[in-house]
C-alpha cells in the first residue's frame, strides 16, 4: 500500500488528507500531521474516494459537438479568442475561474489575461462567498488579511459565530471549537436568523433579524465605548476614524432597540454585549451570512470596528476571523483571481500596474478593473463580451437570476468550458468543452482561511485525456504567440513565479511575502509542508499572527475604522411574501457535480427541502413533507417543505445544490435577485422575497434504475445508492404514469406487473438478462417500500424469492429498513438509532455511538442523535399557528 499525503477538495479548513492506495483499494483518512485538521475530516472528506468516478468524467476535448485530439481543441481556443480580440478588442474576452483551481492555475489565468490578453475581465465564483470580507479588510486593515490563526479558537475565552452555520458548513472546525469548549469552558454566541445545528454548542443565540448584523455590532461598539471598555491608548496610536465610527453606531441605536423589541431579542442583546465587553480574549468568526448581503461589506466592518476599538485583535485567542468557503479561495485572491485586483494583492494603480507589467515583461498589461462577476454575465447577455472561458464552476446552476446567466452563454458565440465532470448545467452551452484533472489527479498549492499554504499531491492517473488547468491554459497562450511568457512544464515553475512576484519590489510594504519560496526546488516543492505567509526570503519562520504590534500596511500604518449605518433590509410579509435564505447542506457541496457521486453522501438529506415555520405554514395550507412552489418574476422551484421552528416566522430556507441532473426544478440561483454590494460586488444570496404556494400532487412514485431516465411529471428528485438510482417524484396526472410506463417498456426482457396506471396505483418490476433493471412504484402511499433491500437486488442476479417480493416493496424480516441516514461516516439511519435507543434505554449521545457507531466520525450527526434522545416530561410546547 501506498500513501500519499494531499488536501481536502471541499472548505475553507483546508483539511489535510492520506490517499491509501494499492490495486484497486482506497482509503481516505485524515492527516494527523495537518495543522488544519490534526487527523480529523468531515462526512465529505471521508467521501472523497465514493466520487472518483470515471463514468460521470469528461474524458476528451470536445470542439462543436466532435471529440478533437488535444492540439486541434488549442487551436480552436486560441484562434477563436484571438479572433474576438482582433475584431472587439481584449474587453471582449472573459475567464470565470473558481476556488477549485490550485493557486498555479490562477496564477496562469490571471497572467494570460491581465498581462498577455489585456483585459481584467477575470472574475472568480468567490466573488459570491468571500469578496465582502475581502472589501472589508481592506477598508480596515489596507490588505486583504486573516490575522488570526485556528488556533485562536483554542485559546479564546468567548468564540462569536455569525452568518455561519459552522456545524454543517466548516465541520472540522466546529468540532475544534466544541472540544476547546468541553476543555477550557469556551463560551459560544451564535447569531443567525434560523436556529441551526450550529446552536447545539451555543451559550447564546440571538436569532438576528435578516439584515441586522450592521445594526447589532454598531449597538456593540456603542456599548463598548459608553462602558470604557474600549482603551484609548490603543486607538488613539493604532486607529483612525474611532470618533466617526462611534457617531454612526450612536446614531443608529434607536433602530437597534426597535428591531430588537420587534424580534423579542432584547435580553439576549444585551446580554451578549456584556458578555463581550467583558472578555478579552474574543474571536469573531463570520462567513455567508454576512458577506452575501446588499450592505456585506459594512457589515465586515463594523465586526472588525470592535476589534480594532478594543485592541482585541492580532494576539492569541482574539481577532476577527473570516472563514472562506472554498479549498483555495484565498490562493486565488493572492494571485489576482479577482477582477478588480491585480496580482499578489496588488491593486490597479499606475505604480502597481508597471511593476506587475515588468515583473512579467507583458506586453498588453490592463491598467483597470475587469467586470466582476455578476456584470461579467450581464455583458455577455448584451453582447458586450463575446467570449468567455469557464473553469472548474457551474454558473448555470449557482449565480444570482441563474436564468438570465442561462440565456447569456446561449447567446455568447464563443463558450469555452473547462471541467472535470460530463454534462454540468453549464456545458449545454460550451462550444468548447475541455478535459480537466480532478482533484485526485490535481498537483499544485491551495491556501486555506488561516493562510496555511498546503500541497495537493495527485495519486492517481488522469481519466482518458485529462490535462491540468495550467496546462490546458499554458498551452493556449503558447498557441496565441505568447511561449516565452509561459513556459511551464510543471506547477514548481509557477508557484516559484509567483512566490518571486510576492515579494518584487517589496520592502515589506506588502504582507503577502513569499519569498522565502522564490527559489524552491522541484525535491523542496514535492515535500513542501503546510505553511504560513507571510515568509520573507531570509526569515526563520512565517509569521502565525499579524497586527499584534499595531502596525498595519496603510500610508500611515494605522488601521481605519469605518462609519457604517444600517441599511434598510428587504421587507417580509407586506404583500404577502417570505424572504428567502439560502445556503449548503451538511453532506452536500455547491452544485452537487461531485458530492452527488457518493451514495454516502445523498441519504441524509436525499430531497431540496424548504424550511417553514409552522404559523407560516399553517397560514398557506403547508403540510409537512408537502409539495410547494417557491417562486418569484425571476423563477421558481417545486420542493417538499419542511415545517420546523428553527425557521423564523416571514423567513424560508432553500439549499443552494440540486442542479438539472439532479432535481426537476430546484435551482435556487434562478429566484435570486442580482443585487450586489456596492463596495465589493458581491450578490445578496440571503433575503430574497418569494411567494410560496402548496401544490396537489395526484401521485407519488419512487423509481430505481442503472441509469439515469427522463421522467415526465412536475416534481422529480435524484440520488445515487450504492448499487443504483433512485429517483423520487411526483406528477399532477396519472397519464404521467402511463407515459412513463410506455417508456420502460421499450427493451424490457421481461417484467413484472401489479396495479394500474389510469387509477394512478402501478408497481413495475423490468428484468434483463436475469438481473433487476428498473423498478417503479407509483401511488398514493409507499410508505412500506423498503428502499435499502430494493437497492440491494441491483447487485447481482434475481432469485425467485426476491421475484415473489420485489413488487410488495419489501422482504419477510431479510433486511431491516435502517430509515434516512443521520450518520453519514457509518452510514447510520434514523431507524437504527431509534430502535437501539428503545431497546436498549440509551440515553446519551455517547451510548448511541457504543452502540451503533453513529457519531463516533466526524461528529457532524450529533445535534441530531440528541434529538432522538428521549427527553424529561415537560409540558408541552405549543406553536401560535394562528
């Protein structure tokens, strides 16, 4: 066996990984030597492996509808791009890259445009997670920076968590956080609108009112000014607009008491602003919730206003901490993946714009800012850009108004797709579809939310004629004439290239130093071991840490409060609307392209559901696990609700994964609006108003097959089991059923019939060559039908026990129904759990995991195994559904 230390393809936490391998084994464990993670990974980490798949990859480039040999598609692409420059000049060409790309393949994206093409038309999809924390910042601080390090979160005294649900979308790092409060008495506020998993570890919830975060930390450091507990040395010697931050937060106090009567949070307001003011060592974590907003950016600051007013930043156990949600989101902002930066966190002025352009000798260097993201597609729709190259993301499925951007790339006459998986949303569009290297397969460097540099080592062979994206790109650029420019023959060349720039004319002015790598070796490189910058040539050390001596990389090396008022939010309820929120699943990853391989990773929340408060529900005539449609002008989507009390009256929750190949209708991207943050362009994915209607479904069906069918009704959800498909969906006409009959019928060997499709009750059992092919139940009830013992007789040949029960949905005591997974590492089900519970009195969370190893993983399950702990009698909660 062989082992080959890499990172996890998914977060921010930048998890480091050991590939096992040998012959056709293959085990994924988590790197006990990663600073990130010290051996621990996540239901998604631990999946990995399930998502290699060769079948669901593209394997070959593919020119016009042909597959082309490698040469034949460069030259597609660079004379097509050359051509769009030569008759629309450079602005008419575009890259949308992704935090999935390693930091050396930004690194040849951003030089070929901004240096060789001359446009600073790239954009990348963290411009819709992270580019408010990076415009906040560098109001603040001068840069775009992290000071802090994970293990601030060890030391601190009091961990602020807002606009994140940690629990489910950092695992890892939530669990870090609950084992230094188990051992040292971490006190943990949770501030979201919804009551989230998050909330299991929480001393404290407030559940903000959408849009309030501004408003809440203005209260704060109100509060922290009129307490004393901000010290005036500290600001007087290291900060700037102290008193006009103060004046902005005073003046919106008012607003802050009303909102909080309004939401009946007032005592837990004020007691998290004691709770503050009186500890030191604070860490404020923010992510999504804050970014994805009208006003992100302001709300950053006004977190990091309290920071700086109370020197609670750059020392152990405290600072403002931004967690990013991707592998290499920050990689690709050191780089310049953003398109109103340069490159090594330079910005575009004349100074920066000439070293950038002799540091590379470019002869066609941009001098502006390219179009951020979502003004990217919107020139393309106009016709403004005529080109445009997508890398490694599936903007069809995941940008705001996703079916305007739909319509752009079917007008655009020139899209170029660059990916690792077959038939994304986004490649119906590609005239160009260009092979990637997967995450296996990938070498290079990603940089993680701490600013640890870590290597991504590939252990496997490229699928068929998978090339790197450096590659794919270097080859193009030498096709455009540019070969001296870029003469990589292995991703060393590159991050010593970068690593050179970093620190270029440097002289400490800029905290991205990486110089001590400017000169790193192929043997250096293979080896390299998580790392921090910055890391000046010359010194020891990176450095852990940065601001603890007060300097900060400004004209006057003070850091900058800023005044931020509250802005009005989106209202709810008015004209009869709900505000949508939208964010990730536990066990699912953007658009679902590679966690929708791993049949561990598709039973815990294997349907879009739309979280609604009861009151809400019962005003619509919502049942729970009904059928509903979420809709506004700009989209819909057909789902199964969820009633719970975690969801604030007025407010829903969608998630943001299922694209085509997976759902019907239930693309989230298609209802957002594309409001974007004035400072740092980034969409408001969290507040958008929708109109939720309940939907009558005549049937109900559930649908198992090899292969992926085109199922004709209303509503149809997909998930991979292990061994099969299975598709669950609902449709409004029994004809549907019919249709779908007919369907099945053509090739079927032989098949197995009970029911009746016009009464909209039919169960079809169609056998070939002796195995099971395809089995539908259709009706009104299938509560019976055992979903694990149906699975399991895709694996090999039926025998005529299995044919006398196949159509009753279930076997005679053969297999136990474990219910939906709650644990995915052992795939652990909700019926397993409560059966044990019962039978054997467990009572703790502890016991569940003796017993059937559920919550003894990653620890992600747990807020829901206590859930099935039986509790003390109390009197019973009632819910105003008035």
């Amino acid at each position: 066996m062989t082992t080959r230390t890499t990172t996890c393809a998914y977060c921010g936490v930048g998890c480091g990984v050991q590939a096992v391998f040998g012959g056709d084994r293959l085990e994924i464990k988590g790197d006990p030597e990663h600073p990130a993670n010290a051996g621990r990974l996540c239901s998604k980490g631990l999946a990995l492996g399930d998502t290699l798949d060769s079948e669901s990859r593209l394997k070959a480039p593919i020119v016009d509808g042909s597959e082309v040999p490698w040469p034949t598609a460069v030259e597609a692409v660079a004379s097509r791009l050359k051509a769009t420059i030569d008759e629309f000049g450079p602005d008419a060409v575009a890259f949308y890259v992704s935090g999935q790309l390693l930091t050396e393949d930004y690194y040849v994206a951003n030089k070929l445009m901004k240096g060789f093409i001359g446009s600073g038309n790239i954009d990348t999809n963290s411009r819709l997670c992270m580019s408010s924390a990076v415009a906040g910042h560098k109001r603040a601080f001068g840069a775009d920076i992290v000071p802090g390090d994970y293990t601030d979160f060890d030391e601190a005294d009091l961990v602020v968590l807002t606009g994140s649900n940690l629990a489910w979308c950092h695992p890892v790092l939530f669990q870090r956080l609950k084992a230094a409060k188990e051992k040292r008495g971490t006190k943990i506020v949770v501030i979201d609108p919804r009551r989230t998993e998050t909330c299991d570890i929480a001393d404290l919830h407030i559940p903000i009112m959408p849009g309030g975060d501004t408003l809440l930390f203005g209260g704060l450091l109100a509060h922290l000014d009129a307490t004393g507990a901000a010290p005036t040395a500290y600001s007087d010697n290291h900060v700037d607009g102290y008193v006009e931050a103060i004046e902005a937060a005073k003046a919106d106090l008012e607003k802050l008491t009303v909102a909080a009567q309004e939401r009946g949070i007032k005592e837990e307001i004020n007691a998290f602003f004691d709770l503050f003011a009186k500890t030191e060592k604070v860490v404020t974590l923010y992510s999504m919730g804050v970014n994805q907003a009208k006003d992100g950016t302001d709300r950053v600051n006004a977190i990091v206003n309290c920071h700086l007013a109370t020197d609670r930043i750059g020392r152990p156990g405290m600072g403002p901490f931004s967690m990013t949600g991707q592998p290499n989101a920050m990689g690709g902002r050191e780089v310049g993946g953003l398109a109103n930066m340069l490159a090594a966190h330079m910005d575009f002025t004349p100074e920066a714009t000439d070293r950038v352009a002799r540091f590379w000798d470019a002869p066609n260097m941009a001098t502006k800012p390219g179009r951020r993201a979502v003004d990217m597609f919107d020139a393309i729709h106009d016709g403004r850009i005529k080109a445009v190259w997508i890398m490694a993301t599936n903007p069809a499925v995941s940008m705001p108004n996703a079916g305007k951007v739909r319509k752009a790339l079917s007008r655009c006459p020139t899209v170029i797709v660059s990916d690792c998986v077959a038939g994304t949303d986004t490649q119906k569009y590609a005239h160009i579809r260009l092979p990637a290297q997967g995450w296996s397969e990938k070498d290079g460097t990603v940089t993680n939310s701490d600013r640890t540099i870590s290597r991504q080592r590939g252990f496997s062979a490229p699928v068929g004629e998978a090339r790197a994206d450096w590659q794919i790109m270097t080859a193009v650029a030498q096709a455009m004439g540019w070969g001296e420019a870029f003469p990589y023959t292995h991703p060393v060349q590159i991050f010593r290239e970068h690593a050179a720039l970093t620190a270029f004319e440097n002289g400490g002015s800029r905290p991205l130093d990486l110089g001590a790598f400017a000169d790193i070796n192929s043997v250096d490189y293979e080896t390299l071991a998580p790392t921090k910058w910055p890391f000046p040539k010359g010194a020891e050390a990176p450095q852990k840490r940065l601001f603890a001596d007060g300097i900060f990389p400004t004209p006057n090396r003070k850091a900058r409060m800023i005044a931020v008022r509250h802005q009005q939010p989106v209202k709810k309820g008015a004209d009869g609307t709900l505000l949508l929120n939208t964010g990730r699943y536990r066990d699912q990853w953007h658009t679902m392209t590679r966690t929708g391989l791993a049949h561990k990773l598709t039973g815990h929340r294997a349907e879009p559901l739309l979280d609604i408060h009861p009151r809400d529900a019962a005003r619509l005539a919502i049942a729970d696990k009904a059928f509903v449609s979420v809709r506004n002008d700009r989209g819909s989507a057909t789902v199964r609700a969820r009633i719970t009390t975690d969801q604030a009256p007025g407010e829903v929750f969608l998630p943001m994964h299922w694209n085509d190949q997976c759902a019907a209708d239930a693309r989230t991207g298609s209802l957002i609006a594309p409001i974007v943050d004035p400072h740092s362009a980034q969409p408001a994915f969290k507040a958008t108003p929708v109109r939720v209607q309940a939907l009558q479904m005549a049937w109900k069906g559930l649908l198992f097959s090899r292969s992926a069918l085109t199922v004709p009704s209303e509503y149809w959800s997909r998930t991979k089991l292990e061994s099969c498909l299975l598709t669950r969906l609902a449709g409004k006409s029994f004809a549907q059923i019919a249709a779908l009959q007919d369907t099945l019928l053509e090739g079927a060997d032989e098949w197995l019939e009970m029911g009746d499709a016009g009464t909209g009750s039919l169960r079809l059992a169609f056998i070939r060559d002796g195995q099971l092919d395809t089995l539908l139940f259709a009706g009104e009830d299938l509560c019976g039908v055992n979903i694990d013992w149906l699975s399991s007789l895709f694996t090999g040949p039926l025998d005529d026990r299995d044919r006398q029960l196949l159509l009753a949905g279930r076997s005679r005591g053969m297999q136990f129904d474990k219910g939906p997974i709650v644990c995915s590492c052992y795939q652990v089900g909700r019926k397993q759990i409560a059966e044990a519970v019962k039978a054997q009195g467990l009572c703790s969370v502890d016991a569940i995991g003796r017993t059937t190893a559920a919550g003894t993983g990653c620890g992600s399950c747990i807020p829901e195994l206590k859930a099935l702990l039986p509790t003390p009698k109390k009197e019973k909660e009632t819910v105003d559904a008035a």
